[in-house]
C-alpha cells in the first residue's frame, strides 16, 4: 500500500505525518486490497484565529475509489474524523461484494 500525503498552506511535521500514517494504517484491518491512499491537508482560512483545516482522502481499492472529505479547527482531529467517514465506506464496499 502506498500512502502520499499532500499539504497545501500546512507544514507537514513528522508528528503530523506520524500521526495520519499510523491512523490509514488501521484502514488495513478493515480491507487489505488497498491500492494506494491519497491525503490532501489544507487550511481554507487565512484568518490563523478561524482557520479552517481540512483533511480529505481518495482509495484505490482495486477499481473502486472512495473519497471522503473533514473539516474542523484543528487537523489531527480532521484526521481522526476523515479516517472514521473511510473506515464506514470501506465497510459498505466489502460488504457490497459480499
């Protein structure tokens, strides 16, 4: 499985890149013939006390993608938020070629 992570207006540290590897890596437990995962991390706000910061991801899962999108304050919590919404999709897909 190949993870790309892609910042936009972030500066990626390894605490930050740490921290979303070992959350996709918990997305192998749920289905083990992903491709490859995409993260884009990016901050919509140029106001540092509104910021928005947004996470979002696109799955390969041999043919099928699946997209997801989260927006909070703060982005470990997009993270941990955008792997939850991917978690529930990569559930319905396995159950869907069940």
């Amino acid at each position: 499985m190949n993870i790309i992570i892609k910042a936009h207006h972030v500066e990626v540290t390894e605490a930050l890149k740490k921290h979303a590897k070992e959350k996709i890596e918990k997305l192998l437990h749920f289905y083990d013939h992903i491709q490859y995962i995409t993260v884009n991390m990016n901050i919509e706000s140029s106001d540092p006390h509104n910021s928005r910061q947004v996470a979002s991801a696109i799955i390969d899962l041999k043919g099928t993608v699946i997209t997801a999108k989260e927006t909070t304050a703060d982005m470990y919590s997009s993270i941990d938020l955008l792997i939850d919404k991917l978690a529930i999709q990569i559930k319905k897909h396995k159950e869907k070629i069940k």
